[in-house]
C-alpha cells in the first residue's frame, strides 16, 4: 500500500508546519518564547494558553495535512486511501 509512506511524509511535513503557525501565532500573544509547564517563574495562565493553542493548532493542521493527503492520493490513484 502506498499511502503508508505517504502519510508518513505528511504527517513529517505537517508536524514543521505547526510548529512554525503556533510559533508564529504565540509572538503575538506574548513577547517571550511559550514557557514550558515546569516553569514555576511564569504564570500558570500563560502556560496553559501556551498549551491549549499549541493542540489547538495542532489538531486543525494534522487534520488538513491528513484530509489534503489523503484526496491527492485519491486524485492520484483513484483508490480511498483507508
């Protein structure tokens, strides 16, 4: 099956891409990076507005990285990929 090594590629190419939105997204937010869940210094606000964006945005690219993958290879071999 060749939508295996397919999605694997996306979901790669995917991951890059929200990494760099929800990078994008948080300087608006706040002038420093996320802080991370152990950082006792910040406040715990921010780092759960940190945390729910990142799935937040996430989740919404998997699942058009997912959905685009998958109708490109239907369009390619005219199979569903499932």
């Amino acid at each position: 099956m060749m939508y295996l090594p397919l999605s694997i590629g996306t979901s790669v190419a995917g991951g890059l891409l929200a990494s760099a939105a929800f990078n994008q997204i948080w300087k608006r937010v706040d002038d420093r990076p996320p802080p991370e869940p152990k950082d006792l210094d910040r406040p715990a606000g921010k780092a759960l507005t940190a945390a729910a964006l990142q799935g937040l945005v996430f989740g919404v690219v998997r699942a058009a990285v997912d959905r685009a993958s998958a109708r490109g290879y239907q369009a390619v071999t005219h199979e569903s990929p499932e």
